[in-house]
C-alpha cells in the first residue's frame, strides 16, 4: 500500500481508498518501466553470469545487458534484466540485491527475443 499515492474519497459506508499509479508509471511494490541498461545493471549483471550461464545450460557467446526494470519487493531491491546471449537470443534474468552488496539469481528464462516484454 503506497500511502503517499492515496486518494481518499467519501462513500455512504465511510470512507473508501483508491489508490493511483505512481508517476514513474508503476503500482506501489512494482517495477519501473524498462529503460536502457546502465553502469550498475552491468556490473549486475557480470557478478550473475556463471549462475545464468550455469540454469541455461550452456555458455554465451556474448552477455550484455540491454534494459533493466527496478523494484521492490519484501522490502529488497529487485532487478528484471534482458540479456543478449549472441546469436538473436535472450534471456531474462530476476535478481534480488542483498543487504551485504552481494545479487543472488532468482530465476531466468532463456530462448527469449529482443521484442520479448520483459514482465515480473
């Protein structure tokens, strides 16, 4: 429950809620819309490459972050992250950031497209 994005309005019950989208385009505890892969999603993403390399199965021939949503989610930071493998394929990757600055692999789906909807 974002209190900050709440609109109260009067009903013949008492008061109701509702509650609005926030203005960066996301639901209270959501993520961000995708936006270009920064320095940080890089560095994300190299600490997770032998985990996702390691659930896929097999190793890429490129890794490169292409865009990135943010969250949070039980009070953690998450991250949803596209990621070129080579050859036209993708995967996408849910991290979660620790308190102890370390990223731990949450799930990744591979055979994925750069037109794929990167969701969470």
């Amino acid at each position: 429950m974002c209190i900050r994005d709440r609109v109260s309005t009067q009903s013949t019950w008492g008061i109701d809620f509702k509650f609005k989208m926030d203005p960066a385009g996301r639901g209270c505890g959501g993520f961000s819309s995708a936006k270009p892969a920064d320095d940080y999603v890089v560095e994300i993403t190299n600490n997770i490459r032998k985990d996702v390399e390691a659930k896929l199965g097999r190793t890429a021939t490129e890794f490169t972050p292409t865009i990135a949503r943010k969250g949070a989610a039980g009070g953690t930071m998450m991250y949803l992250i596209k990621i070129n493998l080579g050859g036209g394929e993708y995967a996408h990757a849910t991290v979660q950031l620790n308190l102890d600055d370390t990223q731990t692999l949450l799930n990744v789906v591979g055979k994925q497209t750069e037109s794929s909807p990167l969701e969470g």
